[in-house]
C-alpha cells in the first residue's frame, strides 16, 4: 500500500524539484502519524457541500456533511440532504449519485443550515475552496451564523505543498493514501479530515522564520490563516534565526547549476544536418517512428524538414506555408535539434498561442527527447509578469497593500487583503521550494491581486541593484537554465521585447523557428507601441502615492531612522506634493482626449470607437485642448521626475535599496511623459496616431492614446534579421495564392540581400477537395445594401436547417450579428435548433467549451474565434463568413497608409482579407477524417474580380457557386453523402 501512495505521490511532484523537497513530501505521511498539531487539531469543523451546479444565482443546496476533529480522531458528524425545491439536473445526479428520492424528505435548506450551525457552534470551519461552499451556506438566511472563520484548504495546500502539480482534493488524498473522494459531500470531509494533518506538517517543513514572518505582516487584515501560521511558528520556530529569502535561494541554486552554450555567431564554424540525416530521422526506425506508436509518412513533413536544414546549413531564411496536416512542428524541430546538438548552441521557437506552446512543451519535444540518443533539454521561457520578482515580493510584506489597484466587486477591503496576503504566502513558499519557475500554475487570484505587486517588467526590473540579481532570481535563472538548453519555447511578443532590449532578455539564440507566424507583425505591433492609458495612469499614481499612503509614505516611513533623514523626508514631501499635481494633470489630459469622441466616426457598434490622429483631427479645437493639456501634464511630469532623482540620490548613499525602491517605483513617470509627448507632438513619421475613445463619460479613464510602427517589416530588416544566421518562418496561411510578397514585406524578408531567403509553399497532407466543399452564395445584395441582412437572415436560417446545427457564423461587425442573432434565434428554437452569440462581456474561452460540449450547438462570434479554435469531428460542421473581412476604412493603420501610398487597398488590406479567410477556413478540417462546408456568403466574391483570389487561395477546389435559395438544398445533398454513420 505505502509503495503504491508513493508512486502516486511521484506523479504529481512537479519535475525539477530538488531531492531533498522531494524526500520530505515523500516522508509525510509516514511523519504525520507521529506528529500533534495541539490547538489546531482542537475542535476543528471539516465541512463539505453538493449542490444542484456551480452558479451561486441559480443553484441550490442537496447535501452538506460535516466532522469535528479532536486530535487526528473524528469525534463528532453531521450529515444531512437538503432539498433544493425542484428536480436534481441529471447530470448532477450521475456526478454524486444523489437522486430526487433522496432528497424527496430531506429538509430546507433554511432548517439544514440552522442545523448546520448548531452543530458548527462558531468553531473554525475548514473546507477545500471555502469560498464556495461558505457562499452556498451563506445565501441561507441563518447561514452567516455557521462561523466566522473559514479556512480555505485549497489555498493552504498551494502555500504548504507548492511542488505538487494539482491540488484538487481527489489527487492529494490518493496521493497521501487518505480517504478517497467519489463527489459526495461525506467522502469529500473524510478525505480532508486525513489531509488536515498532512498540511499542517508540510507548513512546518517550510523554512525556519518564514512562518512568523507570513503570520506577523500586515497585522491590520483579519486573515484566517494567520493563526494557523502564528501557532505553527511558536511551536516550530522558536529557535530559528530570522528568514532570510536571500539565504535559502543562494542555497537552492547553488545545487542546480547551468553551463551557459556559446553564442552561435561567436563560433568559427556550424554546421547543419544533411538531407540523408534527415530522410533517416523520418524514415522507418528513425527517430520520428520511435515518437509514435503508428507513424504514417508524410512526404510534405519530409520536404519541409529539408528546407529547414537546408536554412540551417546556408545560414539563410525561410517563409514556408504548410498545409493542415503537414506536422510541421515535427519537421522543424527534428533538423533544428539536430543542430543545436551537433554544434552545442542552443535554437529557438517562438509560437503565437498557448495551445501550441503547450503541444511543443507537454508533448513534442518529451517525447523527441526519449526518441533521440543522448536525450534532449528544452525549456519554455515566458514573458518577465510570468515570474517572481523577489525584490518585490519582499516589499510587499511591509509596504501598504494596494487595494485600490484591483477591482473589489462589492467584496470588502480586508476580503481583498486576504486575497493578497495568500498569494504573498503562496509565492513564499514556492520561491523556498524551487530553483525557477513562473507564478501562473500557483491559484493566485489576479482580479484581486495586482500582478504588479509580485512581478516586474523589463523596464522597472532592477538587474544589478537588485539583492537577488542574478543567481537567486527566479527570472534570470531561468533565462539561465535557457542559456543551457538545447532549445527554448517561447512566444512573438518575448522575442519581439527581446527586439527591443537589444537581446537582454533571452539567451543569444541565432537560429530560430517562428511558427504561427502569420500573425508575427501584428504582434510586433503591438508590442513595440507607445501606450498611454488613463486607467494604467490613475492606478499607477494611487502605488506611488504620497504623504498618507503607496510606495512614497512607506519610503518615509523607513527612512524616519536614517541619518540625514530630515534633507531625505523633506524631498520626498515636496515631490509628493508634485506627484499629487501631475496626477491631476494627467486626469485633466484625459478629459480632454474624451472629448475627442464626436469626431471619431463609430464603426461596428462596438464600445468603443478609434480615432485616427491625422492633420485633420489635429487642426481641430478638440486637438488644441489635448495638446495643451499634453504639454501641461508632461512639464509637471518632468518636474516630479527631476524631484523623486533628487530624493533618491539623497537616500542612495545611507539606504541604496529605498533608493532603488524609489527609482523602480517612479519610472513609469518618465514613460509616462515621453508617451504623452511622443504622440501629443505627432512627429515622429515612423509612427501612425490613434485615439482609442468611449463615449460613455464613466469610462473616461479606459481611453488611450497610442503610437503604433507603421512599417513592422523595415525595423525587422534593420534590428533583428542581419543578427540571426537562420529565422524559418512558418505557418498554414501565409500565401496567398501562390505569392509571398506580402508576408516578406510584414516580416522584412524584401528587404534583406538577394539570395539570404527563399519560400516554400507545401500542400495539406489532408484530402481538403473530397472533405471540404466551398459554396459561393452569389446572388445576395451587396453588404451595403439595406437587403443585405434580411437576406442574409434568410440563408442561415436555411444554413442551419440543413446541417442540423453545428454551424459557427464568423462576423466581423458586431451591431450586425447582434441583429441577425435577435432574428434568427426564435426561428431556429422552434425548429428545434440552439444557437449562442458573442455577446457584449460573454467569455469566449467559455463560449468555446459550450460549443465544444454542445454537438449540434451553434455559435455566432466575432473575430476571436477567426483563427486557434480547433473543433473536431462532428462539432463543427459548416463555418459561414457573412462579409469578407476587409480592415474598416476607419481604422488609423489603413488611414495612414492610404495617406503615404498608392493602391494601399491592394498591397496591404486585400492580402490580408485573404488570409483571414484562409485561417476561418482552416477552422473545418483539423484532422484526416474531418468534414465540412465554407460557405462565403458575401456575392463579392463572385463579382467582383478580387473574388478570385479568395478562391484560389483557400485549400480545396472543391467550389459550388448558387444561388442563396437553393444553399440549403445542395447543404442537405452534401450532408446525406458526407455525414458518419
């Protein structure tokens, strides 16, 4: 039995943590039987809930079990179901077991949790995600008097055992041989009862002091886990020095070292693999067939895995568009790896989406490593707000929580404070356990935690200032670990930051591989844009503070005990006081760009309208009020700037780290006032000018002013592409037709020497003609025509009919599929038919899951769900484009482009409407068995003579023009001979 709770246990402990954690979890259950935990074992309420489903609105109560502890024994239960007042949903009876007929006698809710509460008799409740079940209990009237104090075993876990890869009750209990858990609500408690004990002793494993730290900071904030960390430090910390952060990381890397790879460019020669090592690689018993257990050979993997090596040998670029089902992060990553060890450098990949990321990490490159001899080390290196900044991680223990950072959402201040103070403890606790590792796998609450409070930014980060600079930080040691790799995954908008900070933030990678990148330059663009945000602005000014509160009254607090505290306190008051002027300044600014709004002409029907900032709106009187107010805000800017210098150089000299406190905290003064004068000015040619605007007067602090590159392809040329020896640029839609011009332009590939890069264009290994079907709907009016939409209305209808559902329409106006979806809905419901639509604040990661969840759902989106929404077999059944996705005439990048060129339309927004069209498309097919129907409703396509080119760009020529009346006929014909039966 121990043997097997072990294995278990080593499943869930997260790779890469150190032996001696590792020993320690591994010895917990043993340990615990031996251990007493006195006051905390002491008449402790364990509780549980089921309920009728997750809402808090719409869900009810049907069972609650309860078990008061006394030492490690369960002394007392409570166990009851509840009636919720009408049928249990199904799919909640088949999840718990619990029937109507068990409930059928049961009582109220009201006289369970007056039962409830006698029980409880106001001792401390424990339950695995209080939030939920105190909220189900609290909804009944009586239920506040359950207990006041609610400890959230879930949270506690993450703090007390933060190497485990889950913290779901199931996996502990099974992992630690407690009670398993089978959804109900008395399993549930007696799991929890044996993992009680478990927490307890893993919190008193956790470094000496640091329990006593977590227990005394920011006394003020009424913390349920407060006495549990209080108790646990007078018991297990009596003798221990203070915790030192710095102390326990020097010793924690020092066991984990890492041997930096040369830079590729500083090497006299590299080398590639050669078409033979790679026909091996994919041929039978190569490294490809030891990956999979069935391994159909594709030839256009195998023509693309050349390409790549043949880029790496050449040291030369790549633009390869490969077809669904090519498996193209298999043939670029075979002869890249090849590569990197042959030559001891390490390569890199930079994906768009997280879904690919974690295909890369979770999958492809573990099991490349357990095909390749010699085994293979990757790692995955994300942006600088993914990481601890340990420097700040300490400042939060003793300067002002931000609560008025975070949304509340009707929450009280001190159940915000909580939220902070776990994730403080929680971050702890981590950073004590592991040699690196990022912050998003940890439960912190980040709607009530800003991220600010625990990370950094390339821009505040302190670097050399810093005490944990560079071994002991968990950023730089992982850009460490990445500098000894074989290969790192990262994203555009790392590699395009790493752009711009001239290489300091990633490993010298010379050859990489850019996947996804059809949508390279617009990230470009969107990272390298100048921001300025009232509502970043205002949250900002409220941490840096003054006098009474933030960043500058905790300064002047620490510094009361220096020496020369006096010249030091009288700076920071006077710079205070500029601060406070400058926050109104740059307030008023916005109040000015609000008023911009009238002159912005609103597209779409969406929330808020973007403004192009050319000679005519800056002719304007509304323009010479911002330029005013600009300049005002940016002069008392740079005088709050030149104070906080002032203070700063005086702290540096007795207190070097509050002064670098201080420079890290008003930074974003200094870009804050160069944004302002960068765009308020308009110079800067390089640059296209836009407002983003409300017109609703309470979000006037939601508005931006914003500088975009206007040519994302030359600052490639010049910045990045002469630094690399190889850059393969791949994706499935890059083309159109047959042509590259247009991505070589976006990625700056036309401007580099002739013969320095080539493109290949590979077709799906899928049979596209046989599985898809385009039909061109030719006789619909015009989109602009007033018949356009109920025209429109009338082919879904018959769309959806015919395909019986399962069908995403793909709009790019949002007033318009809100119009359609208002007509068509009750049409389709009385046939039978559910139909979803993206609504105004809906979840899209929600929308998609339904439509996953739902087979013959049909869904309504915007441009979201236009590509990286992958839906298999019959889910999704026919995808539907209403209008060509043409940019808005409005919008400022087609403005300024048709300002400086001719036949802008051409060179710039038809290719990309194409390749719009490409990745909607791509939405059908997504593996060999897949079938579907694209139908493009808008008669452009037909008319007009560009409409080839859609045609000819998209991957099956299987194409049928109609007329939109008989649509649903041939759909119905298509549907009889394609659907499984």
């Amino acid at each position: 039995m121990a043997a097997r709770d072990t294995s278990t246990l080593e499943q869930i402990i997260l790779p890469g943590t150190p032996d001696d954690v590792r020993a320690r979890y591994l010895s917990l259950e043993t340990r615990a039987h031996g251990e007493s935990f006195g006051a905390l074992e002491e008449d402790v309420v364990v509780l549980d809930t089921e309920t009728t489903g997750l809402s808090f609105r719409d869900c009810d109560l049907i069972e609650i079990s309860a078990a008061r502890l006394s030492g490690r024994e369960v002394v007392e239960r409570f166990e009851t179901f509840v009636h919720p007042g009408y049928p249990i949903p199904q799919e909640i009876v088949r999840l718990t077991g619990i029937t109507n007929q068990d409930v059928a006698d049961a009582p109220s809710a009201r006289e369970a949790v007056a039962a409830l509460a006698e029980f409880v008799a106001g001792s401390p409740v424990v339950a695995h995600n209080a939030t939920f079940d105190r909220t189900f209990i609290e909804a009944v009237p009586g239920g506040a008097d359950v207990s006041d104090v609610w400890i959230d075993s879930l949270s506690l876990s993450r703090i007390a055992l933060p190497r485990l890869s889950t913290h779901r009750l199931a996996d502990m209990a099974s992992a630690f041989g407690c009670s398993s858990v089978t959804h109900r609500a008395s399993d549930d408690v007696d799991a929890l009862c044996g993992m009680w004990r478990i927490m307890l002793l893993a919190l008193s494993d956790l470094p000496g002091g640091l329990l006593s730290l977590l227990s005394s900071m920011h006394d003020e904030v009424d913390w349920p886990m407060r006495p549990i960390f209080s108790y646990l430090a007078q018991v297990r910390d009596a003798a221990s020095r203070p915790f030192s952060l710095k102390e326990v990381r020097t010793s924690l890397v020092r066991r984990c070292p890492h041997e930096p790879r040369p830079d590729a460019a500083e090497l006299e020669r590299v080398s590639g693999p050669g078409d033979d090592e790679v026909e091996e690689g994919f041929g039978p018993g190569g490294v490809v067939s030891r990956m999979y257990e069935r391994m159909e050979r594709r030839p256009e993997q195998v023509v693309m895995a050349r390409e790549v090596a043949a880029a790496l040998r050449s040291s030369t670029h790549r633009a390869i568009e490969a077809g669904t089902g090519v498996g193209k992060s298999i043939a670029y990553l075979l002869p890249e790896v090849l590569f990197a060890k042959r030559n001891n450098v390490t390569v890199g990949i930079a994906t768009k989406t997280n879904a690919l990321t974690d295909q890369l990490v979770s999958h492809e490159l573990p099991a490349l490593a357990e095909a390749m001899s010699g085994g293979l080390n990757f790692v995955s290196l994300k942006g600088y707000d993914h990481y601890p900044c340990l420097h700040r991680l300490d400042r939060s223990v003793t300067e002002e929580l931000p609560l008025a950072a975070v949304a509340h959402d009707g929450r009280s201040d001190n159940a915000v404070a909580c939220d902070m103070l776990t994730a403080i403890a929680v971050t702890y606790a981590y950073c004590c356990q592991s040699p690196d590792g990022d912050v998003d796998a940890l439960g912190i609450r980040w709607r009530y935690v800003p991220r600010q409070m625990l990370t950094t930014t390339p821009g505040e980060c302190l670097r050399a200032r810093c005490p944990y600079f560079p071994n002991e930080c968990p950023l730089h040691g992982a850009r460490r670990r990445a500098a000894a790799a074989d290969v790192v995954v990262t994203n555009h908008s790392l590699l395009l930051r790493n752009v711009t900070a001239d290489g300091k933030i990633l490993p010298p990678i010379r050859n990489w591989v850019v996947d996804e990148a059809h949508g390279f330059e617009a990230e470009a663009r969107r990272q390298w844009a100048v921001e300025v945000s009232g509502d970043e602005a205002r949250a900002a000014f409220e941490l840096l503070g003054g006098v009474r509160t933030g960043t500058i009254h905790s300064l002047m607090s620490q510094a009361m005990g220096l020496e020369g505290s006096t010249l030091v306190i009288g700076l920071l008051t006077k710079a205070a006081a500029t601060v406070a002027r400058a926050s109104v300044s740059v307030a008023d600014l916005f109040v000015a760009v609000h008023d911009l709004a009238p002159l912005a002409r609103s597209d779409g029907g969406y929330d808020t309208v973007t403004l192009w900032l050319g000679e005519e709106v800056r002719s304007t009187g509304e323009w010479a009020a911002v330029l005013e107010a600009g300049r005002a805000a940016a002069d008392v800017l740079g005088e709050a700037v030149r104070q906080l210098a002032e203070a700063a150089e005086a702290l540096a000299a007795e207190a070097p780290a509050l002064a670098a406190d201080l420079g890290e905290s008003t930074r974003f003064l200094r870009d804050l006032c160069a944004g302002i004068e960068l765009i308020c000015e308009g110079s800067d040619q390089t640059y296209v000018y836009s407002a983003q605007l409300t017109r609703s007067k309470r979000k006037i602090a939601t508005e931006r002013l914003v500088a975009e590159r206007l040519d994302v392809g030359s600052d490639l040329a010049t910045r990045w592409l002469p630094e690399m020896q190889s850059v393969v640029f791949t994706s499935a839609t890059i083309a159109v037709g047959e042509d590259f011009s247009h991505f070589d332009h976006a990625v700056g590939l036309d401007l580099l020497p002739e013969g320095s890069h080539r493109e290949v264009r590979l077709d799906s290994s899928f049979d596209f003609d046989d599985h898809m079907s385009v039909v061109l709907a030719r006789d619909l009016p015009a989109p602009s025509d007033r018949a356009y939409l109920p025209a429109l209305e009338d082919l879904l209808y018959s769309v959806h009919v015919a395909m019986g559902g399962s069908v995403l329409t793909l709009f790019t106006n949002r007033r318009e599929m809100e119009r359609v979806y208002d007509a068509l809905q009750p049409r389709l419901a009385a046939v039978g038919l559910d139909v979803a639509c993206q609504s105004r604040g809906s979840s899209p990661r929600r929308l998609r899951q339904r439509f996953m969840e739902e087979k013959t759902l049909s869904l309504m989106a915007l441009r979201s769900f236009w590509e990286g929404f992958d839906a298999t077999g019959d889910t999704l059944r026919c995808v539907v484009i209403p209008k060509l996705p043409f940019a808005s005439p409005n919008d400022p990048l087609v403005r300024e482009r048709d300002l400086r060129e001719d036949r802008a339309w051409w060179r710039y927004s038809l290719p990309d409407a194409v390749i719009s069209v490409k990745q909607a498309a791509g939405r059908l097919i997504r593996s060999s068995t897949d079938t579907g129907v694209l139908v493009l409703a808008d008669s452009r396509v037909v008319t007009k003579g560009y409409g080839r080119l859609f045609v000819s760009s998209l991957p099956s020529r299987s194409v049928t023009r109609l007329e939109s009346a008989n649509v649903g006929r041939f759909l119905g014909m298509w549907r009889a001979g394609h659907e499984r039966s």
